[in-house]
C-alpha cells in the first residue's frame, strides 16, 4: 500500500497534479454566471446597480454593460440573456445583448443594447420566444441560424393559439456555440456547425475576398455560397479545408453579403462579410 501511495504522489507530480486548491479571489456581489466569447474568452459576469460587469478569469474587470433608462412604464426583469460579438451586428470586436423588460400593465419588451448602452433595437408589447414559459407562442429558441445560413430572431406574444410574432433577419452570424455555451435563447441547426468555421479577409473589403474554411469534421472540400441580404445568390463554387480562396465579388454592388459552407447541401457555418466602394 505505502508503494502504491508513492507511486501514486510521483505520478501527480509527473502531470504537474496541485496539491491544494487555489484561491484567485473574491467578488461581491458573487458573479451570477459565466460566459465565453470567441474573441473576448471566458467571462465572469456581476451584477451590479443599472448594467453588470464582465470580469476576467483573475476576476478583474473587463467591461461593464450599462442599461439605459427604461421607457415610460417598463421596467428590467431580467439580466442579459444573450451577450454575442457577432450576431447582432457585423463588428466582431464589440458586444451586443439582448435584456427583457416588463410593462406595469402586463406584457413584455426587448432590447438589444451596445456595449457603450445605446439601443440598437427594441420592440415594445413582445418578447424574445424560448426564453419565457410554456405557454408563450412558441418553446423552440428565440435566435436560430436557419438551412439558408441566415440567422433569425422571432419575438411572440400570447397563447399558442391566439398569439402573434414577429420574425427578423439578423445581419450577423451565430456563434459556436460548443465554443461559447448554448446561451438562453438561441441555438445553432446542428451539432456540425460548431466542428466548422468560415475567415473571411479583409472585411469589410472593396475588392475580392479572401476565404478560409476548417471543415474539422472529417471533410476536405465543402461547397460556398455567397448570397445578398435579401438572399439572392451571387456566387458558389468549392472550397478546401484550410486552402485560401478567392472570390471575386467585381460585379456586385455595396452591402453586407453572407458566405454560407455547406456540406452535402446542408449548411454547417455562416459568416457575414461587407463590401464597400
């Protein structure tokens, strides 16, 4: 037994085991939840008086999100229920969330906010689907990337039967969500979205861009397609994992277009690029 106990003290030390439990620090208020983001990395997140902190993993802090003042007869109930970098815009460097709030006489609003506080979206009388209870319109995610590579938001009201909705298409792309968590409210089409990504350089860009795909799932060639924002395809060709492709965008005007990998004519990743003149 003593043998088997240094062998076994030995072995921890060959794999750099610790023997104790570090402490990195303490935080008050507690944080709440934690979240990743693909550029950011993992985030503690702390609630605090109008917004919530993000810290990093020593738990200092990274950035604070501020709410705005509520409209005339809301109020927040909830914290941030998404905090994406590239979904809700088309600027992966900055943060956007989405926060739900309650009218004094019943029902429910959405806002999407920046970083800095300001409102980039928000509808009054609705709410974002998947987050609530049962018996909101729908149960299935409010935020989805569909089979067109596109991502959409659908915001609801009322009983199954008797209620309404709303339906937009985002300009951005969804995350991995492997990578970053499945987050309230939102979900990817299928577990092979998070074993693929597109790079798309330079973006935004004026002439031809440059495309990178990492198939990471067993594939080496997959097909690309590039469609306008109202989903009018401009150009589709084959692409190798982990080999630079042009795509020569000479003839088609100024605007966001969404490069869509798909693998046996299944959409696996979506990424938006700009094109500027």
């Amino acid at each position: 037994m003593r043998t088997l106990a240094l062998l076994s003290a030995m072995a921890g030390l060959a794999f750099g085991m610790r023997a104790q439990f570090e402490l990195i620090g303490t935080t008050t208020p507690y944080c709440y939840a934690t979240h990743s983001l693909a550029n950011a990395g993992t985030k503690f997140i702390q609630p605090i008086s109008g917004g919530v902190t993000l810290l990093n993993l020593d738990l200092t802090p990274y950035l604070t999100l501020t709410y705005p003042p509520a409209p005339t007869g809301y109020t927040y109930i909830s914290h941030p229920s998404m905090i994406l970098e590239e979904t809700f815009d088309n600027d992966p460097s900055t943060i956007e969330f989405m926060i739900v709030l309650s009218a004094s006489g019943g029902g429910t609003g959405v806002r999407i906010l920046r970083q800095d506080g300001s409102i980039l979206f928000e509808e009054m009388g609705l709410s974002i689907t998947g987050v609530n209870s049962a018996t909101d319109l729908f149960s299935s995610a409010g935020v989805f990337q569909a089979s067109d590579g596109f991502v959409y938001m659908q915001l609801g009201i009322g009983q199954l039967t008797t209620g309404s909705a709303k339906l937009y298409r985002l300009p951005g792309t969804l995350p991995c969500l492997t990578c970053e968590g499945s987050g309230m409210g939102f979900e990817s089409p299928s577990a092979d979205q998070a074993k693929a990504s597109l790079t798309i350089h330079p973006n935004p860009g004026s002439g031809p861009f440059t495309v990178i795909a990492d198939l990471r799932g067993g594939h080496n060639v997959a097909s690309l397609a590039v469609r306008t924002s109202d989903g009018r395809q401009v150009w589709q060709g084959a692409i190798t994992s982990g080999v630079p492709l042009l795509v020569p965008l000479d003839q088609a005007g100024s605007g966001a277009y969404v490069f869509t990998l798909l693998e046996g004519g299944r959409p696996v990743a979506a990424k938006t690029a700009e094109r500027i003149r």
